[in-house]
C-alpha cells in the first residue's frame, strides 16, 4: 500500500514508541497481542501537524459484483483526543466513501468490516484525521481481504487522490458552528442537521460492538424519506450502538436539539435510546436525556423530544447512543427529523423579566454553565415567593453530583454608569453545606467574587443585597454552588436586579465588598485580612476564622492614632421604624496595653447620636460579641463604629460580621430560645476544631425552632460540630441549663467543655438520655476568662438537638450568688425594692389623703404631670417552652 499525503502513515510496535511516549499508540497489536507486535500507526509528529489527515491505498483490485463482493475485514484502535476518525474510500471513476469511524473510541481494537461492489477498477483508501491535541492517535492491525478482492494487471491508480475538503468561505474552526458564514450555507450543511438539502450528511458510527446505526433513505420526486435506525454489526462486544455529529459549536445557553425518535415494534420492551454530549476537552459528559421501553407498536408511531444543550464553551460533540433488547424485523429503534434551534453561541433570546426571577417558570435571563461540574435544579415545595413553589437547588448529597463547582450564569448585560444591586435570598442548610459565590464575569471572562458567604446558616431564608460595581463594559453575573463535602443544600430565589445602588443589607461579612460603610475622622479604617495586614491587625477574621477573610480595622498606636484622636467608621442611612431593632457584631481589641476606646452610636439624620455599646479593654487575641438595640422612632439612621486613641503601641481595633435582627436584643447573650436566631452563639468554621456545623432548623417550622446534628452516611462517623458560647468572666459559679433530645436509636453524643486560653475542660459527657427530651444543669467554675462549647459527635444513625440554652453568671445551679458582681447587683435589687416599698407607701398615703383633698377649695383635680409612677412600656414577656 502506498502513502498519499506528507502525515505519514508507520510501522511500528509499542515497544519502539512507549520509551519517548507512553500515551502513544495502543499497549500491543492486535495480530500477536504483544507490545512487539507491529501495526500501522499516524499521531502528531514531533514537529506538529503540518497537513492534518494521513491516507494510504491499495493496489488496483478487479471489478466486483453483489453476488461476489470484496470485503475487507481490519482492526482499528482510535484512541485519546487527537482521533478525528477513519474513513475508507473507493477510487473507481470517482472517489467516495463507503465506511467510517469517527472520534476516539477508547485503549482497545475494534473490528471494522467493509463490502465494496463495483463495476470498475477500483482501490481501496484508508484515510485518518488527526487533531493537534495532547495525545492519542490512530493505529491499524489485521487487514484482510477476502478471495473476491482479486489484483488487478493493471499497475497504475485509477485516480489520483484527492485534496482533503475544506470550505473556502471560513476556516475550520467555523464549522459547524451554528452560524452560516458562506453565501450557501455549506459550513453548516454537514453538521448532522436534517433540515439542510444534504439531510443527515455529517453523522458517523462510532459504535464498537455488535450493535450499529445505519442510514435509511428513500428519495421520490415528491417525498425524502431518510431516518438513523439501529442494525446489526460484525462487533463482538455488547455494547450500545453509537452515532456522533462533527465537532460543533460553541453554543449558546438556549441550544436546544430536537428530533423524532421511534421504539416500535412487538416485544413489550424495545431497548434505550439517550442523547449524550462529548466536550472536545473535558469529555465524556453525563446523559442529557433517555428513553427506556416503546414507543408504540406501529412503525409510525413517533414521538417528538427537544433536549436543551445549553451554552458550550468548548468545542463538542452530540451523541446518540441506542440499545436494542432483540434485533429483529419485530423491533426497531429509529431516529428522523434532527436539527439545531437557538443553537449560535452569541444568541441570548429576549427576557421579559431579564435576571429578575422567582423560578417559578423556568430560568428567566440565567443559564446552567455547562462547564462546571453539575447543575442547579428546579425543586419544588421549598420557595421564599409563595412558599409551595420553586426555587432553585444544589443538593450536596445528591449521588448525581460529581466534581465541586456547580454555576449559574446571567445573560450579558449592558454596561452602565450608575452602580447595580443584586437582592436575592438564599439558604445554607446542613453540616456541610459549602459555599455560595456571587461573581462578575467581564466580557474576557475574567471572575471577581463580590459577595460571599459559607458554612450552616439554618434552614430559613436569608435576604442578601449584593452591591455591583458599575460596569464599563457589558458583563455577567454568576451564581456559585462550591461543594464542601456530601451533607448540605444551597439555594436561591426571588433574584433581582436594579440599576442603583444597594440598599443597606442587613448583614455584613466584608468578604468581597465593603457593604457601603465609610471611613473618616483622623485616621481611616483599612479593608485588611490577615494577610495584608503587616504590624497590627487580627491574624484571622470572625467570618470564615481563616486569614484569608475580610474586616474592617483601624490602628490605633499612638504614632498613627494620638491619644484623643478618632477614627469613625459609618454605615449607609438606613430607614427609620418605629420597631426596636438589634444590631450585632463581632469585635476584636489588641495588639498591646490601651487599644482605645471603642463606642457604637446610632447616629440621627438630625444629627443627634445614641451610645448603644462601649468597651476600651484590651481582650486578646480573641473576637468577642457586642450588639445595642436601635429605637430610632421613623427617623432615618446611620450606625457609626468611633475609636479614640488611648496612646497604645502597635494596638488596633477590628469589627466584623455586623447584622442587623428586626427585634430587640434583650436577654440575647444569656437565654436562647432559637426562635429569633442562634443569639450570641456561633459554629466555629475553624476546620482544624471541626468538621461539621450545628444547624438551626425545626422539623415544623411553626412549631419552633432547635439546633441539630444528624448522623448520616453521607459523612464519616465520629466527626465534630462545636458551637461557641461568646467570652465569659471568671466566675465562680455559673449554671448552664441546656434541653437535648437523642432518640433511642442514635448513637451520637453531646459533650460540654469550658474553653480557656486555648485549652479545653470537660463538663459533661452525654451518650445516653433516657427520654426524648431531657434538660441538662452544669455548673461552671473558672478563673480567667472563658467559653462555653457545646460538641456533637456524631454517630453512626440517628441524630441529636439542643434547645433552650441559658447560664446565669455569678449564679450556680443551686441559684446561689457566687460572684461579687452578682452580689453588687443583688444589694442593687435589694435597695430598689427599698425604694418601690417608700414609694408605695407614700402611694397609699396618697390616696388616703385624696378624698380630702377634693373637699378642700383650690385643690388640683388631678396630680402634677411629673407625679411619679409605673409603667410597663419595656415589658417583654418571655415565650413559654414546654418539653414532654
């Protein structure tokens, strides 16, 4: 056989090529099944590719009929990404082709079989395409004739071997790209599209086993009638028959694929039948959709199916892949009328409600980013907007989800001058929930993260405004799902987008953006995490207590921040209420001796401002919980952060992770009921501490809320949650009273440490309970500062919960006043009812004294507006929780 082109064909064995490259060639030859063993071998040669197909032919063979036809039986091994396929030709008076394989097909050998009738001279062409990636090629073995291929005496070709097809309109790489770009269409033509003139022109076998798919046609002057249609083949293996397109796109996000596809016959099951994509480099995708059993019994009993593909960036391939239980004139699995709709990759259809979308009729302007690593899907039953609909969904646990990424991605917007706010809610839910990413995506694809958040965040919806920078050119937005382990869901609704800037949010964690807030007075507050930060400054943030995370910081040594100096940090204005609201935020003082003092005011538009919270005390390196209750009577607001320099060296003060709660914060810090939040309790998301998370849930959310750890396995047994009370005092008597519920089958178990300098002390060790619900009181002793931390361990099966967590410092469990600042108060309480009794008392004489006063001329008819008296204005009762 003789080589045609300058890709040459070699003969070569994968001893000789494994030394330079292992991924060349196939591990042994078919003949002797050794890797001495020879075949005929075209990759990508040290040099690169010049020409990109390689072809050899046969000598000139006799004239044939259909009773004694020449069949060619070879093996074929078409491996890693630089396959483009085999074809093999006959050169008669014409060339065309009678057989093809296209695409890799994996490390192995597959049969190939070939019949060829002609009334000429003819010659047998092998013709391979090869593609300049990273590796693969492919390799020829075990060629045979059959006695009816007979030579010929005739020494010269019939014909001279032709110039590999290429479109003189566009390059190849515009291909079957969804978009016309000669005057005829042509690049378009062979593409796998039913609806051009050439009909089904582009689709090849690639199947490996006894199953194929061939091409029915029928052509009249009136009707075309052509359809791909399951049939036997001379493979070994019990595959399922498979038939690719070229390569094609890229796509965009609304591409969608339909076709008819018929499953008929007489068997009450007829096989499968699904449609797959190959991406050109990440490969082999999941089904985007299959049908199992039939159609109908008839032949023309169709059935239509459109199956959305969705926005490729990468070149690809479409793939349908078919099974035939039996393989007989009794059954068939048949496929027509294949096309392309919305398929151009610069194709964004209009969108009434643009990014705007609660999902409760499909994606609005946002689409699945097929290069990710799974999908957000629709769930219903969980929604913000109705609370029955729909909202969109990352199940972690779900056994369909492979690799950590899974995004959701905007159609292009215009660029702007005025600042954007994406408002959207959310939920983090479950131990391992992972994270939530919001990112802007520029038109050259690069990604900034500008909103954030991670870790259990209760499974109840949160509101977050996401602030976006005005955009000078047209720009994306993403939503971005990152997996963390197997026992959690993310999720989103009621997304919108407006052209203004963000209103307050409610919450802050500075991870990514600043919230709005803005520095002045002396010095300024810095954008640090404990990377940037040099000299001063948290090693770790509150939010993720990694040094990655964000806060707000101001130095306050007495070289950057004199003695007296300030420096005020200031929130955007926020809408007055008439409702008490609380806000809470974690601090950090350190660095040395006088860190300054910082002081919390709710600043008036009036410009008067409310001392809400105070503390000048260096506390180490620690974040500790402050909150004050704003009361600002429908007078809009603003929260100012103020520290004044107290003539420390190298010290700092930090806040982060401020939010804002739609109720007071009475009592927050001391009894938690969960009913309004976790209080001042948090999960620590230091991994080296644990590896779960409490979440705050109810098992029906109109009867209350609790913490809880389940033990699936989804995640390894024995791993920890641990949930952190804020810093204590020393004290010497403090009772902690606690409900946890375990039923009789879980073996997980509850531990109670006291957490001091870094070193931990058990209190009490929990495995068994005895009844569904049971109340726990530890008393807690301690010399220096400290906290509490509640463990979970979880077990093996079932779960655990707690409820109703309350200490009362500087009071033990026997409701005995240990500490001296306990007793301050008690003496306090002591004088004031002192107080209240002569009060009373006066009260009584009073009203003694009142019928005679009435009787006396002048006498006022009722007491001074300034009188003393009661009132019960800050009255909160607390709610009544029973356990059974």
């Amino acid at each position: 056989m003789k080589s045609l082109s300058p890709l040459k064909w070699v003969r070569t064995s994968q001893e000789n090529i494994s030394s330079t490259d292992p991924l060349k060639g196939p591990g042994r030859d078919h003949s002797t099944n050794t890797a001495s063993g020879s075949f005929l071998y075209v990759t990508v040669p040290d040099g690169g590719l010049t020409v990109d197909w390689a072809a050899f032919q046969s000598p000139v063979l006799e004239p044939t009929n259909s009773t004694h036809p020449c069949r060619m039986v070879m093996y074929t091994h078409q491996f890693g990404p630089r396959s483009g396929g085999l074809t093999v030709l006959v050169a008669d008076r014409e060339i065309y082709p009678v057989w093809k394989r296209g695409g890799a097909l994996g490390d192995l050998w597959v049969k190939a079989e070939v019949e060829i009738v002609t009334d000429f001279h003819f010659q047998i062409l092998i013709m391979a395409a090869i593609r300049d990636f990273s590796y693969g090629g492919i390799a020829i073995d075990s060629i045979m004739l059959s006695p009816e291929c007979q030579l010929s005496p005739v020494n010269s070709s019939i014909a001279t071997f032709p110039k590999p097809p290429k479109d003189p309109c566009t390059t190849p790489d515009k291909l079957c790209d969804f978009h016309p770009d000669c005057a005829g269409a042509e690049d378009e033509a062979k593409c796998g599209d039913f609806s051009y003139p050439e009909g089904s022109s582009g689709w090849t076998d690639t199947s490996i086993g006894n199953q194929a798919w061939l091409l029915y046609e029928n052509v009249t002057s009136t009707v075309k009638d052509e359809y791909l249609y399951v049939a036997k083949a001379p493979g070994q293996q019990l595959t399922e028959a498979q038939i690719r397109t070229p390569l094609l796109g890229p796509s965009g996000p609304v591409c969608t694929l339909s076709f008819d596809f018929a499953l008929t016959g007489n068997p009450a099951h007829i096989g499968e039948l699904s449609v797959r994509v190959i991406d050109s480099l990440l490969g082999v995708q999941p089904k985007l959709w299959e049908f199992s059993g039939k159609t109908g019994t008839g032949e023309k009993e169709w059935q239509h199916a459109n199956v959305t593909i969705g926005a490729r960036k990468h070149r690809f391939q479409l793939v349908f892949e078919a099974r035939a239980v039996k393989l007989c004139p009794c059954a068939k699995i048949k496929v027509k009328n294949v096309s392309f709709l919305t398929c151009y990759e610069n194709y964004f259809p209009f969108s009434p409600t643009g990014l705007s979308c609660h999902f409760e009729h499909g994606l609005c302007g946002w689409y699945q980013d097929n290069s990710d690593n799974f999908d957000w899907t629709v769930l219903s039953g969980m929604d913000h907007t109705i609370g029955i609909g729909k909202s969109l969904v990352v199940d972690t646990w779900s056994p369909s989800l492979r690799g950590l990424f899974g995004r959701l991605v905007s159609f292009p917007q215009p660029p702007s001058s005025t600042d954007y706010c994406l408002s959207f809610f959310y939920k983090l839910y479950g131990p391992n929930t992972g994270t939530l990413n919001v990112k802007v995506l520029n038109k050259n694809g690069h990604e900034n993260i500008v909103w954030t958040r991670s870790g259990a965040h209760g499974n109840y919806w949160h509101e977050a405004h996401c602030p976006i920078p005005h955009q000078l050119t047209s720009f994306q937005l993403m939503f971005e799902a990152v997996r963390s382990s197997f026992d959690g869901r993310i999720a989103i609704d009621d997304v919108a987008l407006v052209v203004r800037p963000c209103t307050v949010p409610r919450m802050c964690s500075f991870e990514g953006q600043r919230c709005g807030y803005s520095s002045s007075g002396q010095v300024h507050w810095l954008y640090r995490n404990g990377i940037s930060t040099t000299i001063a400054g948290p090693k770790t943030d509150h939010t993720l207590e990694t040094e990655m995370g964000f806060y707000m910081m101001a130095n306050t040594g007495h070289d950057i921040l004199p003695s007296g100096s300030n420096a005020i940090l200031t929130s955007p204005l926020r809408q007055g209420t008439s409702k008490t609201e609380c806000v809470n935020f974690w601090y950090h003082m350190g660095g040395g001796i006088n860190p300054g003092f910082l002081t919390v005011y709710m600043k008036l538009v009036t410009g008067e401002r409310v001392k809400i919270f105070s503390d000048s005390l260096n506390q180490g390196d620690v974040w500790r919980h402050g909150n004050g209750n704003i009361s600002s009577a429908l007078v809009d607001w603003q929260l100012e952060f103020e520290v004044v320099g107290a003539g420390g060296k190298n010290t700092y003060v930090a806040v982060d992770d401020i939010f804002f709660s739609s109720h007071s914060c009475k009592n927050q810090g001391s009894r938690c009921t969960l009913e309004r939040g976790m209080c001042s309790w948090s999960n620590t998301q230091n991994m080296k501490k644990d590896k779960l998370d409490w979440d705050l849930t109810s098992q029906e959310e109109e009867k209350g809320h609790f913490l809880f750890l389940p033990s699936s396995n989804r995640t390894a047994a024995n791993q920890n949650a641990q949930l952190l009370s804020p810093h204590l005092p020393p004290t010497k008597g403090t009772c902690l009273k606690l409900w946890a519920y375990k039923p009789l089958s879980s073996d997980s178990q509850l531990r109670v440490w006291r957490l001091s300098e870094g070193a931990l002390h058990q209190l009490l060790q929990v495995s068994e309970l005895g009844a569904p619900w049971r109340r726990f009181d530890v008393n807690i002793t301690s010399t220096k500062e400290y906290q509490i931390v509640l463990e979970g361990i979880k077990g093996t099966s079932g779960f655990l919960a707690l409820d109703d967590i309350e200490y009362t410092i500087g009071v033990d469990c026997n409701k005995k006043v240990t500490d001296d600042v306990r007793r301050g108060v008690g003496a306090s309480v002591v004088v004031l009812l002192l107080l209240i009794a002569t009060l009373l008392a006066l009260l009584y004489y009073y009203l003694r004294m009142k019928p005679a006063a009435k009787a006396m001329p002048g006498a006022p008819s009722s007491p001074p507006s300034n009188a003393p008296g009661f009132s019960n204005e800050i009255y909160e009762p607390e709610p009544t929780v029973s356990h059974i």
